[in-house]
C-alpha cells in the first residue's frame, strides 16, 4: 500500500476543537461547492469560513471524522437533529460517510432526524439506504436558501 494511500485506514471520530476549525471550515466548504449542483449555498466562501469558525465549531456539537490524522468529514448535532452534515469530495462513496451516520446514532440511540433538499438525490439515496423515512416535504418557504426540502427521520 502507497503511504499516501489512505483508503485502507481506519475512520475515527471525535469533537471538534478550537485547533480544528480552520480545517472543518475547508472540508465544509470543498464539500458544499463539489455539490453544488444538489446544494444552493448563500454566502462567499469567506463569509462560511467565518460562520464555521466563529460560531459553528464553539457553539454547537460538532464531530468530526480522520483517517490517517485528516480530518475527511464534519458533523453537527443540535438535539435529535443532524443539521449539517458534510464529506469531503475526494473520500465520498468510500464508506466515511455511512460510518459516521453510524456514530451519530450511537450518539443519539432514540433516533435523528434531517432536512435534505429534495433536490440532493445523492444524500437522499444515501440517507434511505440507511433507515431514514421522508415524513414531510416543503416548498423551501421558511429555509434560508427558499430551496424546496425534505424532512427525513431514522427511529431504532
Ligand atoms: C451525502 C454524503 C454525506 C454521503 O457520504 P459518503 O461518504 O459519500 O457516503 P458513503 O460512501 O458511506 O455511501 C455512499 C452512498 O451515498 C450515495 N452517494 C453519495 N455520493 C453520491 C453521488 N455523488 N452520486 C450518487 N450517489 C451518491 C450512494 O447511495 C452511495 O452508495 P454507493 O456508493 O453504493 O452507490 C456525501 O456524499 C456528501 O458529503 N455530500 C455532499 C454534501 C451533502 O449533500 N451533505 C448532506 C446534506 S443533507
């Protein structure tokens, strides 16, 4: 196996810290823009740079997943609901993002709930693959980017 070949590691989760929030804020940003064909974002990069480090990090319950000492993906818990969840593009469909919606529900074992945009078939197909039922569509009238979304919700 090369060295630089981090594909065969073992993904590792923990909080995030003060001392990671610049590299959340990458991961964050690499991975809205890659879909941006499935994610509207408001925003420059700068001004979500901002918001990850200043506010998303300190404040709330962030996770993040490593191989190999890299941070390859963030996730936010606020109570039973995942409110972001992101991977970053070059280790997508390698399985990082199963395994860490498996530690979110060893986290929270009663069950989680979620928005997708009902226009992002790639995470809806991944979320439903892995137990979560579509409970309520909206038109996008009530959320930031007026984007029509889907609440998902997993129960054990
Ligand atoms: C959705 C996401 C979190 C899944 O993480 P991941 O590490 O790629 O997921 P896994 O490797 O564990 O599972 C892959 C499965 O997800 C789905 N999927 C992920 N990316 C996909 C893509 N580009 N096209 C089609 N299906 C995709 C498929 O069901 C895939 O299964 P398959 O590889 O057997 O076809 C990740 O793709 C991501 O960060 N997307 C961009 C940000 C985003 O949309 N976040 C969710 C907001 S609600």
């Amino acid at each position: 196996m090369a060295s630089h070949d981090t594909s065969q590691q073992p993904v590792t989760f923990r909080r995030a810290t003060a001392a990671d929030a610049v590299e959340v804020a990458t991961v964050y940003i690499a991975s809205r823009r890659g879909a941006a064909a499935y994610l509207l974002t408001v925003g420059t990069d700068a001004e979500i740079r901002s918001f990850v480090i200043d506010r998303m990090v300190p404040e709330h319950e962030t996770w993040v997943a490593e191989v190999g000492g890299r941070i390859v993906a963030v996730l936010v818990l606020d109570g039973d609901e995942v409110n972001q969840f992101y991977v970053a593009p070059a280790d997508q469909r390698r399985g990082v993002g199963g395994a860490m919606l498996a530690h979110a529900r060893q986290l929270r074992p009663a069950g989680l709930r979620l928005w997708a945009f009902q226009r992002n078939t790639p995470a809806r197909h991944f979320y439903e693959a892995r137990g979560f039922i579509a409970k309520k569509f909206t038109d996008g009238a009530t959320n930031m980017e007026r984007e029509a979304d889907v609440l998902y919700e997993w129960t054990p």
